[in-house]
C-alpha cells in the first residue's frame, strides 16, 4: 500500500479548476440511485465533502523558517526498487536541490535482507538526514535507533506507525489514511444518501489499508441507519491474479449494492472490462484512492470510476525538507507535521490530465520555496 500511495510523476502546471457538484441530487456522480434532494443523509454529507471537492489553494503551511537554509547537508533516500518509489526518489531530489543540499539514493530492495542491508549502510555512511518509505520500520528499526542515538533525523512516509523517538516524523500517516477513508464515504453518501449499499475491497496484510477501510465503513454506519458498508479482505495473491474475478463474484451475488471503495487506485485495473462482460451494470459506481494512469483513464471516461481522493504526494514529500530546516536549525517542527495536507477529491470534471500524476495544489513548490527564502 505504502507505493500504491506514494505514486508520483512529473508536475503539471495546470490551472485551479471550479468545483463539482456534490448535491443531494447526485451531479457529481451521475448513475440511476441518485438520492432525492430531500434525503437528509445526503444533504448532509455533501456539506462535509463540499470543500473538498474544489482543488486546494495551499501546502497546508503558512510559517516561515526562521533561520537561514544550513548548507552542505547529504541526505539519504532508502529507495526501494519499484517504479513508484523511483519517482519519488525524483520528487524529493528536485526539493532537496531547492535548498541546495545532495540527495543520495540508497537501494533498499524489496526483500527485508536488502533494506537490512541498505540501512546498514547508512548507519556507515552517517548522513546528515536519512528519509525512507515503503518497507516495514521493524526491519530498520534497529539502524534508526542508532541513527537517532547520533543526533541524524530519520523521516518516515505513508506508514500505519506513529512517530518514535527513533523516527519522529511519519508524513502522511495513519490520520491521513483515515481521513481520505471519512471523505469518500462522506462523498458517496452525498450521491445516494439513505440508498447507499456500499462494500471496500481491501488487502489487511497491507497495514495501512485497513485504517481507512475501518474510517469508511465508520463513517456511513454512524450517519446512516439505513445504509450498509461491507468488507471484504482479500489475500495478497488476488493482486494481479484474480482481483476483477472477486469484485464481479460478489456484486453478482449482492444486487443491492452501489458502490465499490477500492483501497487503492490500481486495484480498478481491468475491472470495468470484467464488470461489463459479466453483465454488472454501470449503476454501481467506484471510488478509490491515489493515482495510477489506469484509474485515472477510467475516471476521465466515466467507466464506472466516480471519484478519487488524491494523496497530495508532491506536497508531503516536499514536506521532509520542510522539516529537516526546521530541525537543523533548532527550531519547532510543529508547523512541519501539522496534519494540514490539501485535500482534494477528483471527479471526471475536475481531473487535470488522464496521462499524469499532478500535484493538489499548483504552485506549491513556489510555496514551499518561499517559506524557506530560496
């Protein structure tokens, strides 16, 4: 999962773009199930969700550095060796060379024996700050606490764990993952309100997925009676096997159900070809979150796709620089790890491009640089 949500690309300038209805009457989403405006459970979940369907304006930090920008620091990245965790490898070098300071790329593999050896390392190349994402702390544990124990930062991403005293820093974390779980239930619910029947497809030994599947299903059993939100965890061995065949299976066998919450956004690859040529109709809608070129394919075409709540992936990756300035030169992180990450909910109307990542808020390396006066 820690991939799946940490996909990024090239940065796209693109323009702010106008926000989408999310009305009791169901503009957003379009389908047969659209609620009445007079469904209450509707009306007032599309007020919780308006706000975020408008493409945000802000990195989420308004404090300035107080210092100035300490030169000559060597950060590592423990990159592990997939596509996504390349390309966020670029988009944490294009931050660090903001500053002026040199990036080295660490690989850390896939298996827990190359990360070992990787973080190994760094624990002898002694850094001045190492950033990583997409393995199991448990692994590095050990080399952090040493880290730590030398007075070197070392920042986490995308992890279901808290921040230690040996990792203090886990940007976009267990709040974030629930909080996009509330926001496309809240989304949903705004399309169908009373009639929604919903079900998340989600992989538990995947440890972050649980945490927003739990906040989805949360949030439409406690503002709906009438509603259903299921649950089915499948096994690692569905990804790229059997996924499509399981998600077809189920709605087969459960007529009622109009929505599908997807834990990530590549899990939709090949479903609506496998929806249609079962038969399921295009009343059940999806949502899901994160990037990935199929989904967003999907999404720009209507195909059963509605909504995806984007990870803001640009803006907390260039949050780790954000922090290691305020950390070097003493000074509180607070501002730093506020959970204030934009926030933002595509729709067929308001995808940027159908062809690349993009960040949530346009401008925010301009942001970001003039918070640290570069």
């Amino acid at each position: 999962m820690h991939r799946k949500l940490a996909v990024l690309g090239a940065t796209l300038a693109v323009a702010t773009l106008a926000l989408t209805a999310c009305s009791a009457d169901g503009s957003a989403g379009g389908g047969d199930d659209a609620a009445p405006a007079t469904d209450k459970v509707a009306t007032a979940a599309a007020a919780k969700v308006k706000d975020v369907l408008l493409r945000p304006t802000s990195i989420g930090i308004d404090e300035p550095i107080a210092g100035d920008v300490p030169a000559d620091k060597e950060i590592y990245f423990m990159q592990c060796a997939l596509p996504a965790c390349q390309d966020l490898g670029n988009t944490i070098e294009a931050s660090i060379d903001a500053v002026g300071w040199t990036l080295t790329r660490i690989d850390s593999g896939l298996t827990p024996e190359d990360t070992k050896a990787a973080w190994g390392q760094a624990v002898l190349d002694n850094p001045d700050a190492v950033i990583t994402s997409g393995s199991a702390r448990a692994v590095w544990a050990d080399e952090a606490a040493t880290l730590a124990a030398r007075g070197i930062p070392v920042l986490d991403m995308n992890s279901s764990q808290e921040p230690t005293e040996s990792v203090p820093v886990n940007h976009f974390g267990p709040a974030e993952f629930a909080a996009a779980g509330e926001r496309l239930a809240n989304f949903v619910m705004s399309q169908s309100g009373a009639g929604t029947n919903a079900v998340t497809f989600m992989v538990s030994a995947m440890d972050v997925t649980p945490i927003g599947t739990a906040a989805f299903t949360d949030t439409i059993s406690e503002n709906c009676e009438s509603c259903t939100a299921d649950v089915v965890d499948l096994p690692v061995d569905a990804l790229g096997g059997d996924l499509s065949s399981r998600i077809v299976t189920y709605l087969q066998s459960h007529p009622d159900v109009n929505w599908v919450n997807l834990a990530w956004a590549d899990m939709m690859v090949g479903v609506p070809d496998a929806l249609r040529a079962s038969g399921v109709g295009e009343n059940v809608r999806f949502v899901t979150v994160g990037y990935g070129a199929a989904a967003m394919g999907y999404l720009a075409d209507g195909d059963y796709l509605a909504a995806i709540d984007t990870p803001s992936g640009y803006e907390f990756a260039w949050r780790h620089v954000d922090t290691l300035l305020r950390m070097f030169n003493g000074e509180d992180i607070a501002p730093s790890v506020a959970h204030t990450y934009p926030a933002w909910i595509v729709t067929k109307d308001t995808l940027p491009s159908r062809d690349e990542t993009f960040p949530s808020v346009v401008d925010f390396a301009d942001q970001f640089k003039a918070l640290w006066g570069v």
